[in-house]
C-alpha cells in the first residue's frame, strides 16, 4: 500500500483530491485489514468446507441413493446460535475494543452461516415451486454477483429462526403430539 501511495504522489496525472482519498482510504485499510483477517479466512474455511460436504452430499445421493446429510434444502442451523449473531452485533455496535475487534469476526462468520441458511431456504422453494434449471441459475448469478442478494440471504436465514419458513418444526411437533 505504501509503494501505491508513492507511486501515485510521483504520478503528475493523479488530481490532489484524489491523492488525498487514496491516502485516507489505503491508512484506513492497513488499520482494519489486521483486524479483519482471522474473519475473512475462517469464512474461507467455512466456504470450502460448506461447499464440499454440500457436493459431496449431493453426489452421494443421486450415486447411491443415499447420504450422511438430509437434502441441503431441509439444512438448518440451532435455534440458539442466533444468539451469537445477536450478541456479536451488539458487541460491534458498543466500540469498545478488543471486543469490538472479536464480534466483527463473529459477525462475519455467522452472517455467512446464515446466509447458506437463507440459500437452503431459497432452495426448499425453488424445488417446492418447480422452478426451471435455467431461472434458478439466473437467480443465483444475479444473487451472488449483487450485495443485496447475499445480503437477503442473510436476513431470510434468520428470518428462519423466529418464523420458520419452510415448516419444518410444524411436521416435527405434529408427528410427536
């Protein structure tokens, strides 16, 4: 970052005003890319571990017409884990370090969980409603490259938590009465 400032100040064609953004904007990143990083590489973990065992599942049911895992599409988390989604937010919002620092991570990495519920829950109806190959592969482009599709993933994941979208509890709860 510091080879980039210096680049730019040498550069004559880079206007001040954006010399000065620059500046602020790459001192700001060598402040949180620190404090960032322990969440952004547990998310990778979670991704590729998340996208193996969903695959890999996948696989094993349309092979052998079995798997250790239920269809990703009935896939929830524990009702209690919200409350590291909650007490995470409310620990960012309070600024007080280093448990600020600690529930950025901890929001970023529930938030991802969350929103691999929401996907799951986008998937129940995409197969509840038949859904053509084509349209669900358009939605999910569009959800993925966009920031408010990964963003309404998120909330409907727990969405799911108080409102139960898919129905899942009701059968649970009928079947044991």
């Amino acid at each position: 970052m510091d080879e980039a400032i210096a680049y730019y100040k040498v550069n004559s064609s880079v206007p001040a005003d954006t010399l000065y953004l620059l500046e602020q904007t790459f001192a700001q990143m060598k402040i949180w890319t620190p404090k960032i990083m322990p969440g952004i590489l547990t998310c990778i973990t979670v991704v590729i571990t998340w996208f193996t065992m969903a695959v890999g599942n996948k696989m094993l049911h349309k092979n052998t017409g079995t798997g250790p895992w239920p269809d990703y599409k009935f896939w929830t988390l524990p009702e209690k884990f919200v409350w590291f989604f909650i007490a995470s937010a409310f620990f960012v919002m309070l600024q007080m370090e280093p448990a600020s620092t600690i529930a950025i991570n901890v929001l970023m990495v529930t938030t991802l969980m969350y929103c691999f519920q929401g996907m799951a829950i986008m998937l129940f109806y995409f197969s509840k409603w038949s859904v053509p190959l084509l349209l669900r592969t358009l939605i999910y482009v569009l959800l993925f490259f966009q920031t408010f599709g990964v963003i309404l993933l998120g909330i409907l994941g727990v969405a799911d938590v108080w409102l139960d979208l898919r129905r899942l509890n009701s059968s649970e709860q009928e079947s044991d009465t």
